[in-house]
C-alpha cells in the first residue's frame, strides 16, 4: 500500500506538468496567430494607380466573388462559408474604424503577399486585378484611403516606389 500513495504524487506532478505544458503551447500559438501585418513603410505609401469606373468595380466583384467571398463573406464582414475553418479568422472588411487607418498600399500588400492562413495572389491575380480588389475592400467599409505616410522614403528621382512584386 505505501507503493500507490507513493505513486498519486508522482502521478499527479506529472499531469501537472503536461497540462502546464499545454497551456504554454496554447499561450505560444495564441501568440503567433495573433501577430499583426509588419508591412513595410515603402507599401504603405504606394497610392492605388486605378480610378474608380465601372469597368473595375464589375472586374472587382467577379474577383472577390471567385477568390475572397468564402472566407471575407459576400459583403466583406469576414463571415464566409469557409470563415469558421480558419484561426485567425477573416477580417471584417466592413469596420469603418479599422479601415480608416490602412492605406491602400497596405490593403494591396496583404493582398499580394498574404500571410497564413490567406494565401498571396502576387502570382494568382495581375496587379490591376489585385488594385481593383483593393478599390472594392475599400467600399465596403464606405471609407476612402487615408493619406499615405508624410514621410515619403528617399528614392532617387523622386519616383513613387514600385508596387511589391512588380518585376524591375
């Protein structure tokens, strides 16, 4: 009898122990998933170089209806048929606050890079495509583009930075 009461402690150090261990993992993960976008400043300050038509808010609709409407939802509330599968969930692309402080730079880079569990479209979709979804993101909050960053990085020539992915 002195064995088992010898074993209950080591026993329940041990269990102990693994759920110690399993709620780190779960803090860790929480940690990870939840990091937010690192876009780099020369994004940010790229200006959408498409303006609004007809042409490109059809183009648009059909795109996101085929490549972003499963997981962003059919009006961009981030509540598509797929949404639920995913951690971190979609955005909800309709949150006027939240879409009032990203540029249009950083809406085409989250687009063309992406970052897990949303796929990039750098390769998938052409950039007229991806900055004709960016001009449709953009209307479902009813937000226009903040103003890019005041300070513009140092590139000779004075040129805008290239859009990422953009072959040089």
């Amino acid at each position: 009898m002195a064995e088992k009461a010898n074993k209950k402690p080591a026993l329940r150090l041990g269990v102990f122990v693994v759920l110690l261990g399993l709620i780190g993992l779960a803090v860790a993960l929480a940690f990870v998933h939840n990091k937010t976008w690192a876009i780099p400043p020369e994004a940010k300050a790229i200006k959408n170089p498409l303006t609004p038509s007809d042409a490109n808010t059809t183009a648009a609709k059909q795109l996101y209806s085929d490549q972003c409407a499963n997981c962003h939802g059919d009006s961009g509330k981030g509540d598509g048929s797929d949404a639920m599968m995913y951690d971190p969930a979609p955005s909800d692309l309709t949150d006027a606050a939240k879409m009032s402080k990203v540029t249009d730079g950083e809406i085409y880079y989250q687009i063309s890079e992406g970052r897990k569990p949303m796929p990039s479209f750098k390769k998938k979709l052409t950039e007229e495509q991806r900055w004709q979804l960016v001009m449709l993101v953009r209307s479902f909050a009813g937000q226009p583009a903040p103003p890019p960053p005041t300070k513009q990085p140092d590139v000779p020539g004075g040129k805008q930075p290239e859009a990422p992915g953009k072959p040089k």
